[in-house]
C-alpha cells in the first residue's frame, strides 16, 4: 500500500511540475530517507527489492539518484541475487538502473551451485528483461572459477554471458 501510494505522489509530482524552470532542473523535488520499496508480479509474488540509504527524484529530468542502493533479486526458481553500490540512478520509466562505484553482485548458494561474486565499477541493469551489463573491467568469482574480463553483458532468461576485452578464466576442476 505504501509503495502504491509512493508511486502515485511521485506520478503526480512529475505531471504538476513547472515547465522547466532553472530550479526543477537542479533542486531535487523530493527527497527520502531509508528508502525501501518492493515489486511484486501479477500474483503477488515478491519479484525484486530495492533499498537506499537516501533517494532524490528530480522533475526536469525524471531522474532518481540513490545513495547506497541494494537490489535483490528475488526468483525461487534461479535463487537469489544482490547487488550493491555506492551510487545509483533509475531512468524516469524505472526500466534501467546504473550502479556505480565499488559494485558487487552476489548469487547465493543453491543446491549444485556455489556462491558467486561479480565486482566492477559501474553496472547497469534492466530489471524488467533480467539483463545486466558492465562497460568496465568485471572480476567473477565462485568455488571453481575465477575470471576478469574487459566488459561484461549477461541475459538470466538465455543464462548467456558475453566477455570482450581482455579475458582471463581459471577455472579448478571439481574432480580429486
């Protein structure tokens, strides 16, 4: 009900604001603290949450800052995946997130899996189409494999990873 209400203010906080003036381009229109909001599909399953130490929005460009985000995953069936950053922003349409500085992506254990840890500068995903993608050099690690890369695109519905620039694997044999 919250997050219902929270999306409506700031849907008719966009469509009230001035046109353009010099003051809606830099002042954030509004600011919260320990910012927390959760998506949920069309049954009311949990899909993905998302939590800040502090949110700004602006109306001129429809933009979203978010101090200290951490977003979470959350898929019963491919288990649970987090990241954190020191910085984020959320495109007006809120269909892409840019993560950026000191960025880690962790996948949790599951039954046949290890846990695994992704680090890079900048991230940006596309939580709607369950993408990510990194620009800059990724560091990925789990218990069998370690690997750097130049950039990184991943697909989670096609589990398709794409490295270019410089990449280097060592992967450890799970057989004694």
């Amino acid at each position: 009900l919250l997050l219902a209400a929270l999306s409506f203010w700031i849907d008719q906080s966009v469509q009230l604001a001035s046109n353009g003036g010099e003051a809606a381009k830099t002042e954030p229109e509004g600011i919260m603290e320990n910012f927390e909001a959760l998506r949920t599909d069309a049954a009311g399953r949990p899909h993905y949450r998302l939590n800040a130490r502090k949110l700004k929005h602006y109306t001129g460009s429809k933009l979203t800052e978010l101090e200290s985000p951490h977003f979470v995953q959350l898929d019963a069936e491919a288990g649970e995946v987090s990241a954190t950053a020191q910085q984020a922003t959320v495109s007006a349409d809120g269909n892409e997130v840019n993560l950026l500085g000191d960025v880690i992506v962790e996948r949790a254990a599951r039954p046949g899996q290890s846990a695994m840890s992704l680090r890079t500068a900048r991230l940006t995903v596309f939580p709607e189409q369950d993408r990510l993608q990194a620009p800059g050099a990724v560091d990925v690690r789990d218990d069998t494999l370690t690997l750097r890369a130049g950039a990184m695109e991943y697909d989670a519905k096609q589990r398709v990873i794409k490295l270019t620039g410089r990449v280097k694997a060592h992967y450890i044999s799970g057989r004694t």
